[in-house]
C-alpha cells in the first residue's frame, strides 16, 4: 500500500473521507518533502510554533508523570538515545 491509500485509509469514516477544509501557510506540504528537504512549503510561525511546543511538552509531562506512577521507566523505549555509549 503506499503512502496516500494508507493515508486515505487512517482519514476515512465509513464511506466519508474527512479531509482538512483549509490549509494554512504552515501545513503546505514542499513538492519535494519525500526527497528530503524541509518537509513544508513555509517555515511555520513563531506563535504557532510556541503554541505547539507548548501542548507538545504538556503531552511530555503527563507522559513523565504517569511513568513515574506507575513505576514503568523499564517499559519505555525513546528515540532520542543517539548512541548506545550515551546509556549508563
């Protein structure tokens, strides 16, 4: 399956694809995002940069605490190890 039916697939409900009604300048895909390059046509915004970052890390802190909770460090895996000499 590539890339556009899978989308296609996660995006419809029932019979009815629900698409976005409206782009805005930071959600316009480059032409050559799958070569590698930035990803989107316009930098995104400061204001909405900030507005995500801060949802993201709230996303985070919640994560943080529940792991905390529950005693689950051992069970989370994160791709932000770069190497493995960076473990201890």
């Amino acid at each position: 399956m590539d890339d556009a039916a899978v989308l296609r697939k996660a995006l419809t409900v029932g019979d009815e694809l629900h698409l976005p009604t409206a782009l805005g300048p930071d959600d316009e895909l480059a032409t050559d995002w799958r070569l590698g390059g930035y990803p989107y046509r316009n930098l995104m915004l400061r204001q909405t940069y900030e507005k995500q970052k801060y949802h993201l890390q709230v996303e985070l802190l919640k994560l943080q605490a529940w792991v905390k909770g529950e005693n689950a460090a051992d069970g989370i895996v994160s791709p932000l190890v770069d190497s493995p000499a960076k473990r201890s």
